[in-house]
C-alpha cells in the first residue's frame, strides 16, 4: 500500500511541530523516520495513524484520501514504544485483541491467525504466558503479532526497540528486517537511533525542526549527504567539519585550513565562485602516516580501542580531529603524527547555510 504525505503541517498553538512535509512510501517499502528528538517523527507517525489530525495538508493511502478516518478505518497496524501489552491477558489473548470487535470474524478463524501471526515472530510457544512472564524481546515480539494479526495495509513502529538492551536491539533489528520482507508489508518505523535506520530501512527520512532534511537511500545519505546537519547525524563516529578558505594553486584548487591544505578533486569542487567553506571529512577517511607526511600534522589527544578499531582524537592546531584507526595501531597520547585525508571522500559546505557545495 503507498503512502503520501502532501504538505502536511501541525501545529499545537504557536508551535509548529511539522512543516509543509512531502514524502511518498512505495507500496512494500520499509521507510524510516530519524531525526533527533523534537524533530517531529513521531507527531507525524501518529498522525499517519490517525490519532493526531492534520493541521493542513492531506495523507493519502493507495489512491484513498485518509485524513478525515479514525485510526481504526485506516487499516493500520501499529507497535509502540511501551508495547502496550494488557497485563492480566496472556498473550493469546493480547495478540487476539484487535480482532475482538471484528464481529466477522469466527472463533476458529480468529485463533487460526492469533496462531499464524504468533508463529511468524516465534512466540506460538509462550501463547499461555502472561507478559510479566516474558522478556523484553518476547513482549516486543508480541507487540509484532498483535499488529500483524489485523493483516494490516500499513505497519506503523514508534520507537519499538528502544526499551531493549543492546544485544536485544540488534537482533530484533534482523528480525523485524527479515519479518518485513517476508509479509511484504509497507511499514514506516521511527527512530532517533541512526544504526537503526540505516541498517534496517530501504530510505530513510530525515527530520528536523518539522521539516525534512533529506530523503534517500542509506548508502546515498552516507555517501553524498545534502547539507551540513545531515552529514553531521549521519555516520558514527560523526563526520569532523573544519572552515576553510577555498584558493586556487597552480590551476588546482585547494582548501586552506590552520595547519591544513587539501586539494579538491574535480567532482569535489563548489558550483559557483565560495571563497570559503566548511570542509567534512570523515573519521574513517583519514589516514594516521608517519610525522612530516599527508597534509596535515598533530598530536594524539586521547585513543579509545572499541573492539575491531581505534577512535583517535588528533589535536590539529586549535582543533581536534577525529580518526579511525586500525585494532594494531600502537600510538600513544602526545605522539606527534601525520594525517592523509581521502580527497575524493572531502565533503563542502556553504559556511551560512549549511547547504553542500559540490
């Protein structure tokens, strides 16, 4: 089922939590919202379900115009954040819920999909259990099952891993991946978390102050980042941002920075004539070389092994510089080194408005 979002806005008094947002979700897609808090994801999560209404604009699935219907004429399934589980039900009867007002639908009907949504998120063995009596990952894998079991058009998530611990985060990331494909469901999934979103979505949206950033695949929100802010949430550990003067140099031309000059491939260079502008280069394309070469020199300000890497700060000047370093790298803190940027990797930025240059 396709979902379009036509300039919608709301607003709540004088604020104005989402404005004038265009996003379209193909029929089958997994699209995630990301953004930090306050960015106005969720606001514009529920107002696909219904529960808020829209202050303009207009929210259409398939060829029908949904904004006037409540959220249980919109053929919705959705799974939050608390997961909302009914205590004194067991999970059969947490799952079933949803169809209870659904007078069509027969006991034997009824129990034959409490059974088929409980089996594709692996639960069908725990269906006497109470939710006090599971784990976080099972009352989530509940949740799953009881918006699956409606057969809904669209599967809408709030922030549905965010209760869990982080081995449980990544294994529910491959599972409601690999659920999503499976049914062939559009879903809309809303996260602040960035590895969620790129590791789980087909695109993701990003929001902020209401408004969309960006829109795009996650290898092309990674590679070719449209402005400033979506370079900098995008990317762990975050893109580093140096101000640079932008001059030419023998026919070529060249960024200039304290201690620093790099030049600019072709395809790296801004449209138009900036003489200044934010270089973005990130920790993983620069490389650590002996000291006198590269284009930079300093000195390491603190090294934090993370397993197969090493996160190194470089004091450059007045500025310190991420890095991301090899599991052997060996340096110590006040070694002095050189740096070798990636110049096909550089990205530019207009130092007002945060727009990409290149």
């Amino acid at each position: 089922m396709r979902v379009a979002l036509e300039r919608l806005t709301k607003r709540f008094g004088t604020v104005t939590a989402v404005q004038e947002l265009d996003l379209e979700v193909r029929s089958g897609e997994f699209v995630a919202l990301l953004g930090p808090s306050g960015c106005g994801k969720t606001t514009t999560l529920l107002m696909i379900a219904g529960i808020y209404r829209p202050t303009t604009g207009t929210i259409v699935f398939g060829d029908r115009r949904v904004d006037h219907l409540h959220p249980k004429e919109r053929g919705i399934g959705m799974v939050f954040q608390s997961y909302a589980l009914y205590p004194h039900m067991t999970v059969s009867e947490n799952i079933a819920f949803p169809l209870e007002l659904q007078r069509a639908i027969t006991r034997p009907d009824r129990e034959a999909r409490v059974r088929e949504a409980a089996a594709k998120v692996q639960v069908d063995e725990l269906l006497d259990r109470r939710p006090a009596q599971l784990s976080g990952g099972q009352q989530q894998r509940v949740a799953l099952a009881r918006a699956l079991v409606k057969r809904p058009d669209i599967l809408l998530l709030d922030e549905p891993l965010s209760n869990l611990d982080a081995r449980l985060r990544h294994d529910m990331r491959g599972e409601i991946k690999r659920l999503q494909k499976e049914v062939g469901i559009t879903s809309i999934f809303v996260t602040h978390d960035q590895l969620e979103a790129l590791s789980m979505a087909d695109r993701v949206a990003v929001m902020r102050d209401g408004r969309l950033q960006a829109y795009a695949t996650p290898d092309e929100l990674y590679a070719h980042p449209v402005n400033r802010f979506v370079a900098g949430f995008i990317g762990s550990p975050p893109m580093n941002f140096i101000p640079a003067d932008l001059a030419a140099r023998n026919g070529d031309l060249v960024a200039r920075a304290q201690d620093i000059e790099l030049p600019l491939p072709p395809a790296q260079r801004p449209r138009g004539n900036a003489a200044g502008a934010t270089v973005g280069v990130r920790p993983e394309h620069i490389a650590i070389v002996a000291p006198g070469e590269g284009q930079a020199a300093g000195e390491v300000y603190v090294v934090e092994p993370v397993g197969r890497e090493q996160i190194v700060d470089v004091q450059v000047g007045g500025r310190v510089l991420r890095v991301v370093a090899p599991p052997g790298y060996g340096g110590k803190i006040g070694d002095r080194i050189g740096l070798r940027f990636a110049p096909e990797r550089l990205h530019l930025f207009d130092p007002q408005s945060g727009d990409r240059l290149a």
